[in-house]
C-alpha cells in the first residue's frame, strides 16, 4: 500500500514535470514567431510594407500573449490539484507508517 502511494507521488511529479516541459516548449515557440517575425521586418521595405508587419506581428503577439497565459494558468491549476494530491497521498503514506509501527 506505501509502494503504491510512493508510485502516484511519483507519477505526479512526472506529471509536474512534463507540464512545466510544455510550458518551455511553447514559450520556446513564441521565441521562435517573434525572431522570425523580426528577421522578415528587417527584410521588408518601407511603406505599405512595414505596416503590414506590424498589423500582422501584432495579431501574432497578442494572440501569443493569450495562448501563453491560459498554459500558464492551466498550469497552476493542475500544479495546484497535484500539489493537493501529493499531500494526500503524503499524509495517508505517513499514517499507514505510523499504524504500522504503533502495531
């Protein structure tokens, strides 16, 4: 029964983990669309052009801004239903132990 809740704790922080990889990947990303939006701005003229750009980079930028923040907020709330979870999990462990030993 310990070994299996040791598991879930595990799993969970797998699962931590994986999400803040997801994160880096998308951020990563977003790093990605701007360098290249950055790199077609210095290859554009000037004019119609240029406004263009902007228009779209900044479509881009705040779509980005919004797609960023609702994975960040994902992950806090399943960071949070982790964190809950792993002290469950942590409490029933310590008690199992504890029963255990006061036998």
């Amino acid at each position: 029964m310990i070994h299996e809740k040791e598991n879930q704790v595990m799993t969970l922080h797998q699962k931590k983990r994986a999400l803040q990889n997801q994160i880096d990947t998308y951020q990563d990303k977003i790093n990605e669309i701007f360098f290249r939006e950055e790199s077609n701005h210095i290859q554009l003229d000037q004019g119609d052009e240029k406004k263009k750009n902007n228009k779209m980079k900044q479509a881009i930028n705040e779509v980005s801004v919004r797609q960023k923040e609702q994975v960040e907020r994902r992950y806090r709330i399943e960071n949070n239903l982790m964190q809950n979870e792993i002290q469950k999990l942590e409490r029933e462990k310590n008690n199992l132990l504890r029963d255990r030993g006061g036998k």
